[in-house]
C-alpha cells in the first residue's frame, strides 16, 4: 500500500481558508462523567468549497458544527470561520457573526421556519434584523428563492409546502445575509429520495451561484458522491478524505482516498486497508522520491531486510 503526500485540496496561496480548526476540542461534563466529543480535530475548508462530512452517529458532528455556528464554544484549540477567531468573540460580535457570517439549516425543516409567515416573511426576516432597507430585502428574498428552485413558494406558508420545499425555503432564509459560510446538519435526513435530491440541489446552487462555502452532515452516501469533497470524521477526529474529479480518462469521475495529516505527523489509515493487509500495532515505512510506502511489519527487525 502507498500512501500519497499530494495535498488534499488546491489552495490559493493568498485567499484564507474559510473554516480552520486546528487541534479542536470540545469536553462535554454532565454528572461527573467527562465526554471527549472532539479529541483534537483538524479541518481546513477554503473558500467557495462544498464539503460533506460524514460519520457515525455520536462522532462528533454536531458538536463540531454548533461550535462552528458559535453556538457553542471549544474546550481546547483553536477554530477560525471567515477570520473569526471563535474562541474569542463578544456578545455583540457573536450576535453579529450569526446573523451575518455563518448560515444554519438544521434537519427538521420546520425548526427553520416561522410557521405564520409567508415564504417571503420568513427569507425577510434575518435581513430586517440586520437593518436592510425593505425595497432590497424584498428584491433579495425573490432572487434567493429563484436561485433555489421555489420562486413559486414566496406567497405561502410553510404549511402550505412540502417537505422538501419547507427545507430549500429553510436554505433561502439561511442564505438571506449572504453568509460567507453554510453549515447544514443532516438537512436531507427526514426527508425522501427525492426531494433530498432537491434540497442537495440547492446547497449546491447556493454554493456555486451565491458563492457560498458550504459544510454539510449527511448518512446519505449518495449525497456524499456528489460532492468534490467528503470528509470522515471518527470518534472526534477527522480522519480520511475522498476527493472526485471528473478527469478520468473517458471523463468519468475518479474518486481519490485522503487521509488526514495532522502537525505531530500523525496519520489515520482507514481500517478497511489495514484489516485487509493484516497490519496492527506497527507497520513499516520506507520513504521514496515522491510517496511513502507502508508495509506489513514483518518478524525480522526491519534492519535485517535484504
Ligand atoms: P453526531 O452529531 O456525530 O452524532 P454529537 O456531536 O451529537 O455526534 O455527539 C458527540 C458525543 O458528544 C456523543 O457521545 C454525545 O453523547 C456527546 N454529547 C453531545 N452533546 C452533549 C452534551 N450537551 N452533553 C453531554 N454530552 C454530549
Ligand atoms: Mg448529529
């Protein structure tokens, strides 16, 4: 097995990052008893990217997102959204970077919505608490409901709308400020093959048409397949990376497994390589011109190898 130390996304030298989380921590106390929900995760996410992050349930997802919403705040270690340092924000400026600079969908449609206003009072709202002038919210909120596929829904309540309607209007509201960044917590998972289609979508719409770097938690492996990259989280520890381009040879999509590599040099190899080579406890490295071998430790002390 060789493991590649190509990096795992293009980076512009001058633009930063638009998620940064190094060595984060999150520690849950309730009761004497002590949680490690994030044990040192490293994410870096750039700017105008769409990312799925997947993982078993009590991963860490959740967790990792609402410190990212700056609803919650890290233990240990350091997270910086669009240049906020989230560790140490005001009131004031946590208020403002909610309103303006993260956007939030949650999984069910109907906590993201106000159910006695219309499509169009919903996707209003957030821009009248961030003072916009009513000619341009009205303007905004049609254009914002035109991009994702529900300019049809503006006149009626969430009521009125399907499952998968209520969560692109849900999107549309998110979306409203214009936020730098959109993180989407399982927003597919009540609903059914279809409309997640449609949902999915529109995250994607928001990220290329509205330019917004999008964090999305998603089980749903097929939604995973759609974007460029997927990023796997285990017992609060980003661990590999899968990055799609569509340049294979007859232009279909090839499909590229990354593993995190993180400041101590540490590095996860997915179980299902290691069980299938038998490799445990210790494996052997042979550093190459341009890639790094890993072997099977053998019983021979490594120095005896001819
Ligand atoms: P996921 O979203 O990947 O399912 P979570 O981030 O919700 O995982 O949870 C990660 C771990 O942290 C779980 O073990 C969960 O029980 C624990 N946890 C999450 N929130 C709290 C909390 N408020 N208090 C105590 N433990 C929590
Ligand atoms: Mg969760």
């Amino acid at each position: 097995m060789t493991t590649s130390t190509a990096p795992a996304t293009h980076r512009e030298p001058d633009v930063p990052p638009d998620v940064l989380c190094d060595n984060l921590v999150r520690i849950f106390r309730a009761e004497g008893i002590e949680v490690v929900a994030l044990q040192g995760l490293d994410l870096r996410i750039e700017r105008g990217e769409l990312v799925a992050l997947v993982g078993a349930s009590g991963s860490g997802k959740s967790t990792l997102l609402g410190i990212l919403s700056g609803l919650d705040a890290p233990s240990a270690g350091r997270a910086l959204v669009a240049g906020h340092d989230l560790a140490h924000l005001g009131r004031r400026e946590r208020l403002a970077y909610r309103r303006s600079t993260v956007g939030f969908l949650f999984q069910q449609a109907a906590a993201n919505l106000l159910p006695y206003l219309t499509a169009n009072e919903n996707v209003e709202l957030p821009m009248l608490l961030a003072g916009v002038r009513r000619r341009e919210r009205a303007l905004r909120a049609r254009e914002t409901l035109e991009v994702l596929g529900v300019a049809d829904c503006g006149d009626r309540r969430p009521g009125m709308l399907s499952g998968g309607q209520q969560q692109r209007v849900a999107l549309a509201v998110a979306v409203a400020n214009r936020p730098r960044v959109l993180l989407a917590d399982e927003p597919t998972g009540e609903l059914d093959t279809r409309s997640s289609e449609e949902v999915f979508g529109a995250l994607r719409r928001a990220n290329r048409d509205l330019g917004t770097t999008v964090l999305v938690v998603t089980h749903d492996a097929l939604v995973s397949e759609q974007v460029t990259r997927t990023v796997r989280i285990r017992d609060g520890r980003t661990s590999t990376e899968v990055l799609r381009r569509g340049d294979g040879a007859a232009g279909e999509v090839v499909a590229e497994e990354y593993a995190v590599l993180d400041r101590s040099g540490r590095l996860q190899l997915p179980s299902r390589f290691t069980s299938r080579l038998s490799m445990r406890d210790r494996v052997r490295l042979d550093l190459e011109p341009d890639h790094i071998g890993v072997w099977p430790a053998t019983r021979r002390d490594p120095g005896d190898a001819s």
